[in-house]
C-alpha cells in the first residue's frame, strides 16, 4: 500500500485525525498548490480548476466537515476503490 493511500484512507476512515499538513500532502498529490494563507484559512489552486478553501482551527486541526467536503469533492471514494483493484 503506498503513502499515498494511506492518506487517503486517514481522510475517509478518520476525518477527525486529519490536520493541514495532510491536507497539504494530499492535495499536491493531486496536482493543487497552496496559493495564500489568509488568517486561519488555507487557499489551494489547480490550473483550470476552482480553488480549494481549508478554514483550520487551533493551529492545524482541520474541521471533519471540511475533510469530508474534501472527499466528495476529490471523489476519494473512487480513486480508493480503483487503487485496490
């Protein structure tokens, strides 16, 4: 099993676990670059994509609400399911 699902498996298995640094590892995998930071909120963009917003609290702690948004929106579930086959 790679790093990288691993990662993806913190994400969907764990969203309560997951901090920025994560969300920064899997989101670069993915082909984004974190733009800006603007207080507690990360900004990350793809070309020919819409920008990705990650509000943080406490530091680097990142809302399960936030992770699972991150999942639907990167259809994790998908990507998962293909790399076991």
């Amino acid at each position: 099993m790679s790093s990288l699902e691993k990662l993806v498996e913190k994400f969907l298995f764990k969203p309560s676990k997951v901090d920025i640094g994560d969300v920064m590892r899997l989101l670069g995998a993915f082909g984004y670059k974190r733009r800006k930071k603007s207080g507690s909120e990360y900004v990350f963009h793809k070309k020919g994509g819409y920008p990705i917003n990650v509000p943080t609290v406490e530091g680097s702690h990142v809302k399960s609400p936030y992770v699972k948004r991150l999942v639907k929106r990167l259809d994790l579930e998908e990507w998962y399911e293909k790399s076991k086959e």
